[in-house]
C-alpha cells in the first residue's frame, strides 16, 4: 500500500505549512535549543546510518522524513560502483552532524521499494523529504557533486519544511534514534485519510474522492485532504483517456481549450509539470471567455496538486498573470 504521506512519482510536492524564512529560523532555534539542554534526544553517529526494507520503511523513512531528510542508498552487493559510492555517503552522513539520515536499501530484498521508487540501475540515490520522493543522483558520483547535492536538500529541509535533523551526541548509546520521535498522535481524520488512501490504491478513484470530501466537508483547510483530493480527481481525470488520441488532438488543435486541458493532466500525470504548465498558459493567451476561464480554473487545480510551496507553480503563476494582463 503506498504510504499516506508518500507524493506519487515525485510530481506532487507537500506544501510548507510556514513560510520558507519562518521555518528555517524555527529549524535552527530547534537545533540550539537541544543543544543547550544537553542534547535531549539526541542520537549515536552510528545512528546516522541505518538498513531499511520494505516492512520497516514507512517507520524509518516516512515517518523520520518529517523531522530529518532522508536519503536513500539503492544497492547491492555484486555492484562494483556501489562499493565506491556508499563508503562516500556513511561517511559525509556522520559529518553532515545529523542534518541528514541516511538509509541503505538492498535492492535485491527488497524488490518492491525498487519498484516503487522506478530504479532503472544501481546505484540509484533518492531523498524523502516531508514525505516527499526525491531522486538526487544515479551511478557513481564524485564527492564535490555529492556535497553540492547535499547542501541544497539540507537546505530545501529547513526552509520550505523546518526540518530540525537530528542532534548527536558521540556519547549516546546506539538505537536512540528509533526513539527520539515520538509518535504522532491520531488526529480526528486520521481514519478517513487512510481509507481515502486504501481506495486510490485499489483503484477506487470516485470513493477516494468522496472520502476526501467528506474530510473537507469537516474541515476545510485540512492540508492533507486538499492535496489527496486534487490527486485523486485528476488520476481519475486521465484513467481512461487514450495518450495517443489526446495528444493528437492537441497536436492538431492548439486553440481547442478542452484538447489542451487533456493533454495538459497527461502532462501532469507523467511528470511533466513544466509542459502542463506552459500548455495551458499558452492557451490563455490565445482563448477568451469560458474557454480561457476554464483552462485558467483548471492550471489553479494542477497548481493545488503540485504544491502552492513549489517554485515551478511561483514562476507559472506569474507567467499567469502576464497571460491574464
């Protein structure tokens, strides 16, 4: 079962609940204020590299991945490169202090998370950040690249989602990390969140929809429901579509709003946000009346699947409003 907090294919990104600046100072008041008290929590270095299968990734991927960014080590032992990379990653992990954790996946037990995250070859370098897949980098990759990488999803962590890592503590006793976090109690939709999740994974869109209704129905600025919903209505958009006659239609019809707006969720849907996007801005500026109000309303409803917090929905948004004005 996918995991409920787990985007699909790294289209969907997990909006900050802060502003970017508000939560890295949080971030960093976080890490001082462990600090000071001792190191309350704080983890072993040899905590900071751990081995993760399918039964324990949702604990010690999903769930860690909302305090720390994960990164992810496919690999195996009959790689050769994986034998030169991995090293490199434990490594920087004990020196990067806890600002990220790192997990090694062994792709031979454990198929299924290959799978899932679409490996192609190893060794394959994902992050999970607030829930969120990542790819970072595939084969072997020199050092300096490696800490560029790096840097920038250690700071993604902290400014987009308050990520505070982990405090560590040489003196801490192995295993502290399995406890430092405590559990996240149950929230009231707890139990309607999960069961809109298990109808998307047995392909029961309109009840994945209607369950995420009902939550908004209660509450409407529940995050989590918002962007389930806006996956589910658009995997149900597209689900039985024809690829090849949508994308002929609008091949042939550049002005057509309903042609574009279908080609546009494909775009969408197979991870081509830029495209879906630019489509749909670029049919703005040749439409008028309810054909431009509609593709308009539909480029706010792909806005809400990809995350208001990304930076490709900024620069849409504007590219919108020069469109629109």
């Amino acid at each position: 079962m996918q995991p409920r907090n787990m985007s699909m294919s790294g289209v969907v990104d997990l909006a900050a609940v802060k502003q970017a600046q508000e939560a890295k100072a949080k971030a960093e008041q976080a890490r001082a204020e462990a600090a000071r008290n001792g190191g309350t929590g704080a983890v072993s270095p040899a905590d900071l590299v751990i081995d993760v299968d399918e039964a324990g990734f949702e604990s010690e991927v999903l769930q860690r991945s909302t305090e720390v960014p994960v990164v992810i080590d496919f690999w195996a032992e009959w790689c050769e490169p994986c034998k030169q990379l991995s090293p490199v990653l434990e490594r920087l992990a004990v020196e990067y202090n806890g600002r990220f954790l790192l997990a090694k996946i062994d792709v031979d037990a454990n198929q299924m998370l290959m799978q899932q995250f679409g490996v192609q070859g190893i060794p394959a370098v994902f992050a999970v950040v607030a829930g969120q897949a990542l790819p970072l980098f595939q084969g072997a990759a020199g050092e300096a690249q490696i800490r560029q990488t790096l840097d920038q999803l250690v700071q993604v962590g902290e400014e987009r989602f308050g990520l505070t890592g982990l405090v560590v503590d040489p003196e801490a006793e192995p295993g502290a990390a399995q406890s430092a976090a405590p559990e996240r109690p149950a929230g009231p939709h707890d139990a309607a969140l999960d069961a809109a999740v298990q109808a998307m994974d047995a392909g029961d869109l309109g009840g994945a929809v209607q369950a995420y209704k009902n939550v908004l129905a209660e509450e409407p600025g529940n995050t989590e429901a918002k962007l389930g919903l806006a996956q589910a209505e658009l995997l149900q958009r597209v689900q039985d579509a024809d690829p090849q006659k949508v994308r002929q239609e609008a091949a042939a019809k550049p002005t057509d709003a309903r042609a574009q707006i279908a080609a546009a969720d494909l775009d969408l849907v197979g991870g081509h946000v830029e495209d879906a996007f630019g489509r749909l801005i670029d049919t703005v500026r040749v439409t008028a009346g309810d054909d431009r109000d509609a593709v308009r309303l539909r480029l706010l409803e792909l806005f809400e699947v990809v995350g208001a917090e990304d930076p490709r929905v900024a620069a849409a948004r504007r590219a919108l409003a020069r469109a629109l004005f």
